[in-house]
C-alpha cells in the first residue's frame, strides 16, 4: 500500500547532546524526519540541520535555503540563504513552551549523481514567546549520496526531544 511510513532510526533526547543524527537511507524512496518537543539548553540557540554522508555531517558551505516564516503576531518574513554550512531555524529557548516540532521530506538523498534536497513544516515558539510556521525547502549543492540528516545546536546543547526518520514507501 502506498503512503506508510516505515520506521528507520529514531532518538529521544532526556540528557542534554550536541546534535542528533539520524541514518539508514539506502534506497532511492522518498523519506522523512518528524520531530518534536525540541528545546535547547541556552536560551536563543538555534537549531539547525545538515545532511550526513557516510554517517557524518556535511559541512561544507553548499547548503541553500528558502522558506517563509509566518509569525502568529507580526508580519510575515521570507527567510533565504546561498553557501551555507547548515540550515538554521528559530531562536528557541530552554523550555517545552519555546520549543519546536515539525517534518521534513528528504529527496535524492541515496543517489550520487543528483543534489540531495528537502522540503520543510515547521512549527516554532521562540525564546521570546512569538509563535510562527515555517515551510520552505532547502538543498546541498553536491552531487553525492547522503545517507541521514543531523541536527544540532548553535551553542550549547539540544537538551530535550524527540527525532525519528522514516521511510516512505
């Protein structure tokens, strides 16, 4: 039957950890990442993501981005970026209510011959209680084989949550 998820890796975060890595792509299927209660162990830190090849992260700068950020309470903001190392997102703080959740979909991530790309549904509360969605997609302008995805904090740690990546089939 088309559209299950078929779980590949997962890790929940009780003790605060530097990143998370998620691996185990090796088919040319569609995947995704759902992740929740992610909160940070200093208030303001980021979180962001890279790519991982042969279970390391890339971090070389060819990560490009573009998405809009829908704040609850304020004007809506388009976020973009060329050449960078990772792929940010919101300021978050050191609790559940300043924390983030959300999915990403992860394409040609086991074929060399194409850039490994994603797309993004977010949804942030920040360090100073502004809420917002974020959809967007981003892409590593490498042409390799990348098999998982990374997430890491800006400083500090990642102190709490809950990451897990899934085959589609």
């Amino acid at each position: 039957m088309a559209g299950q998820l078929v779980q590949v890796a997962t890790e929940t975060v009780s003790s605060a950890v530097a990143s998370v890595t998620l691996t185990g792509i090796d088919s040319d299927d569609v995947y995704m990442v759902a992740y929740s209660n992610a909160f940070m162990s200093s208030d303001g830190a980021r979180l962001r993501v890279r790519f991982t090849v042969s279970s390391s992260a890339d971090t070389s700068a060819n990560y490009d981005i573009s998405r809009k950020d829908m704040y609850a309470n304020q004007s809506f903001y388009n976020a973009s970026g060329t050449n960078g190392t990772y792929l940010n997102g919101f300021s978050l703080g050191t609790t559940n209510s300043e924390s983030s959740k959300g999915l990403y979909y992860l394409y040609n991530f086991n074929n060399s011959s194409e850039y490994s790309f994603v797309t993004l549904e977010l949804q942030e509360t920040n360090n100073a209680g502004e809420n917002a969605g974020l959809m967007g997609g981003a892409v590593l302008t490498v042409a390799q084989a990348c098999d998982g995805i990374q997430f890491l904090a800006s400083t500090g740690n990642i102190a709490s949550g809950t990451f897990t990546l899934y085959k589609v089939v």
